[in-house]
C-alpha cells in the first residue's frame, strides 16, 4: 500500500507531557494526593498521555499501528473493536485512502435537520448496531477532521459505550509517522476480533448517560443556577458577535451569561489551536485548564459546552472528560437552534434569522456542519 505524505506535522516529544520533575501530570479536577495513589496503583504505560485520568481513551498512532499488526499491546480492548473513519461527506476521501482496517462512518447517520442535532436515543442505537457498535465494544475512532471524531465520541458517550477511543491527531499522525493508507472499500465484515456479526443483538445491555446532552429546555433551567456555566466555543470573533462562523446563520451573538471557553483563529470552524498543537494533537491538560480556569471555568462547577452545532464542544467535553472532568455536557443545539428563537437571551448584534436546512440533502455550497 502506498504511503502518504502530504500530512507531515511535527511530533511532540513524550517529555513536553511531564512536569520538570519527570513525574506525571494529573487532571485538575483529581486532588494531588488521590492522582499520586491512582498512579501507584495504576501506572500509565509508555506511549500514553501521563497528565490524564482517563489515559487509556487518546491513543497514539504507534500503538494502534501495533494493534492492527496484532501485536500485544497496553490497555487492550478487552473483547471486540472496531476502527471507524469519521467525517460528514466524506465517503469519496476515504476511498482515496484510510487506515488500514477502517470502516466509514457518516456523522449524518447519527445527526438530523434542521438544527444538526443527535438523534434521539430510540433512533440512534438501531444505527450504532447496524455499524457493529455495541455498549461493550471498544470504538476507536479518528478523522481527517478530528472535531467529527470527536462529535462521535461524545455521542457514544451519550449512548452508553463504555470504551470509546480517539486517536490523538487524527490521519494526519499517522500519515505523518509515515504509515500506510488502504485504498478503496474495507470489505464488510465482522468487527475487529469478535464473533458477533454486524447488527447483531448487543450483549450487554446499554447504559445511556443522558446527563452528557442538554437541549434547549434545560440551558434555560441552567442560565439561573449559580454551579452551573455555559462555555462558548467558539472564536472570539463569534463571541464577540462579529460573525456567526457559518454561512447558514444568519444572527450573530452569543448566549446571554455565556463565558468564553476559547477555541481556535477567526474565521476558521475547524480552528481548535488553544486546545491542540500545530500537529492536531492534544495540548498538556494543564494548558487547558489554565485556559478555561481563567475564565472561570473549573471541573467543580456544571460546564455545559455550546458552540455552532457541536462539533468543537464535542471535543472541548472530550477533552474536559479525558481530564477526569465529570460534571460536562453538550448543548445540542448550540447557536444555531438558540438563535432561531427570537425569545432566547442573547448577548451582541442579532440580524437576521438561520437560514436552516430541509429535507434530506445539503444545500450545493455546504459540505458538513462545520467541517
């Protein structure tokens, strides 16, 4: 198979993730004492994120390349898994070449119209069976755009599978540690190492964690609870009500009391430079809760993450969950439903009313909610 190389990124030394002491950073939202004991008990394995609680979910491409040589790895899955593509549209690209093993799947299968919202849990677990997904498999999943990755994650998350992995970078790592790409379609079949077939009865039963979504009613509700904070991700310019972000809507603004929790460079949806490095992989927790802890978000407050449709909240909650952050969420909706109601509290210069979509096609000029 021939190789890529026109992702090429710099790669972050495992030392960048160490204090100056060489021992581990922790999640802020763990007390020192109790993240000394959880590695004594619990050491984190070379190749692994040290400064995060749930280390075993952000994989890097060394190990999943030794998972798919089936070699003997760390913290692996232990029954079946599956290695699934994710991105809005992008059938055409990854027959152009994907990671070896890999099926594809459409964010637009768990997503609806008009406002991009996941489908509700009765709709959404027959899909998730039907891609050979179940509440006991381990899904590891990645993108050429990592913000569909991990709206994904979250929504898996949501429905209750309990082992759900990103890979830390996303194609462009692997095609940067001059790994090989598989072209055109990963034949059908079983999931990875199992004997279950796809859409097959699941074998545990599923365990949804509806706290992780919010929708629209309940923002409301949170808006006058004083633990509770909406975080705008979105770029300052979005903040500031200089431009919505998106071609599709209209008003420009933010949710009234929202607290800015950073994102990426004006102008650019895919943007997430103040939580990832020019390579696309994660930055040092401590980076980021000093981010958000500056602008008076912390993991003992209830951090509710909005930004246009949810694709950049998605990976804030992965991110913020990967810290050992427990009390987070996603506001569906995000600006784009909020904005629609004219009777929604809004900070900033609204004109204007979404434009929206309909039926089941994108308009010509819109490839994918913010990819």
């Amino acid at each position: 198979m021939p190789q890529c190389s026109n992702y090429l990124r710099p790669r972050l030394a495992p030392d960048q993730y160490r204090e100056a002491n060489g021992l581990p950073l922790r999640s802020q939202a763990v007390p020192n004492h109790l993240s000394q004991a959880c590695n004594a008990l619990h050491p984190v394995p070379p190749g692994f994120r040290a400064d995060l609680l749930r280390w075993r979910q952000l994989v890097a491409v060394q190990w999943l390349a030794a998972l798919l040589a089936q070699q003997a790895v760390a913290a692996a899955p232990a029954r079946h898994w599956l290695l699934l593509e994710v991105a809005c549209d992008g059938l055409e690209a990854y027959l152009g070449g994907h990671i070896p093993g890999a099926q594809y799947l459409d964010t637009r299968l768990l997503e609806h119209l008009p406002f991009w919202n996941a489908l509700p849990p009765a709709q959404l677990r027959p899909v998730l069976q039907h891609a050979g997904i179940a509440p006991d498999s381990t899904v590891i999943l990645y993108g050429r755009n990592t913000l569909a990755a991990a709206r994904v994650a979250h929504l898996l998350l949501t429905a209750g599978v309990a082992d759900v992995r990103l890979l830390d970078g996303g194609l462009s790592a692997w095609c940067h540690a001059g790994l090989a790409l598989q072209h055109g379609p990963q034949p059908a079949r079983m999931p990875l190492a199992t004997g279950r077939g796809l859409g097959a009865a699941p074998s545990a039963p599923w365990q949804p964690r509806p706290d992780y979504l919010v929708h629209t009613p309940q923002v409301k509700a949170l808006l006058v609870q004083p633990d509770a904070v909406l975080v705008s991700i979105r770029t300052r310019a979005e903040f500031m009500g200089e431009t919505s972000g998106y071609s599709y809507i209209a008003p420009r603004g933010e949710i009234a009391g929202a607290r800015w929790g950073h994102a990426g460079v004006d102008g650019d949806v895919n943007s997430m430079r103040n939580f990832q490095d020019e390579a696309g992989r994660m930055r040092p927790a401590a980076e980021i809760a000093r981010i958000w802890r500056e602008a008076g978000i912390g993991p003992e407050l209830q951090n509710v993450f909005y930004c246009g449709t949810g694709w950049r909240a998605s990976l804030a909650f992965f991110y913020a969950w990967l810290m050992g952050w427990e009390r987070i969420s996603v506001y569906d909706g995000g600006w784009f439903e909020w904005s629609a109601d004219p009777a929604n509290p809004v900070r900033g210069p609204v004109e204007g009313s979404p434009i929206g979509f309909s039926g089941n096609r994108l308009p010509a000029d819109v490839a994918a909610p913010e990819y």
